[in-house]
C-alpha cells in the first residue's frame, strides 16, 4: 500500500512525548525541577485532528509531571506515562476504541517504539531519529523532534484525507468574518 493509502485509513493517531513533541532533551533547574519545551505547532494540530473526529494521544516511557500537564492542556483522549511496555497500552487503546492496526498511525523516535510502529498501521519518526528508526517507519517527518514533527505527520494524514484544506480555508473564512 502507499502512503497516501495508509494515511486514507487511519483513525487515531498516537504519539511519544521526548523526541516528538519536544527535542529529546531535559533539563533540571536547581530544586530538582523538570523543564521541557514544546512546539506550539503540534498543540494547534491537535484541536483540528479532535474536531476532524480522531482519536488523539500519547504513550510515554517517562514519567514527567510536565508531560501530564501538557497532555492535559491539549485536552488528549489519553495519555499513558512511565510506560516501559509500549504495546501493553497500545492494545489498550485498540480495545478501549474499536481500532484495528490499520487505523492507528503512531509516530515515536526511539527503539522502545519499535513495537508499536512495526503493528500500526501508519508509523513515523521524526527528521532527526536514528537511521534504524528511519528504516523501520512508513514516513520521516521533514522537522526533527520538538519543531513540529508531529505538526507534519498529522498535516499528511489531513491532507491524504481531503481534510486540510478545509481546515485552512475555516480559518481563512473566520479571519475575513472577523475583519467584517
């Protein structure tokens, strides 16, 4: 199948947090404090693909206080955290929504992802994942991990879909209804 086909059958789409959403990094300020920083790229897509009618979140390995409040702001149907087992949550979600393989793409940058993107049905890693990642995936995304590699996963699924152009022309036509 193409990737335009994968992408045409996918209904959920689920995400790792370090190396997607941020840039793998992690920071510590001097009371101990975990600091991350985010793409705002990727929480604007998120709303659009919720409102498109797709089952949307993240399964972790860490487990961040930060993440779960972020995952909390983007308003995620789930999000797992402190998972070591990867497919134990990912079966869950399969059960929890009706999903088969086929509909769910996942997008993860590291070998503990391996599981999930070698049973989805669409599997991606972002621009500045390990060339064993890249190998094993359907799409590398053109932006590395916290500069809106998820942003241009789901753009391609959106756009495989014939949903984002209308997306782009809702927000065209709320910009000239605000200026009349």
């Amino acid at each position: 199948m193409s990737l335009k086909q994968k992408a045409k059958l996918i209904k959920a789409i689920v995400f790792d947090v370090d190396g997607v959403l941020t840039d793998g990094g992690i920071i510590y300020d001097n009371a101990g404090m975990e600091i991350k920083r985010f793409n705002v790229k990727d929480g604007q897509i998120i709303s659009h693909l919720k409102k498109a009618g797709f089952v949307v979140g993240a399964i972790t390995g860490r487990d961040s206080q930060v993440v779960k409040n972020r995952c909390e702001e983007l308003k995620l149907d789930f999000h797992y955290h402190g998972s070591s087992d990867k497919l134990v949550q990912y079966e869950k979600i399969k059960e929890n929504y009706s999903l088969k393989d086929e509909q769910i793409a996942y997008i993860g940058d590291d070998i503990i992802d391996l599981g999930i993107l070698s049973r989805c049905g669409l599997g991606a890693t972002p621009q500045d994942a390990r060339s064993y990642m890249k190998e094993n995936v359907d799409y590398v995304t053109p932006s590395k991990g916290g500069e809106g590699a998820l942003r241009d996963f789901a753009d391609m699924i959106l756009d495989a879909q014939d949903l984002l152009e209308s997306i782009i022309t809702q927000q065209l036509a709320r910009a000239v209804d605000a200026t009349n």
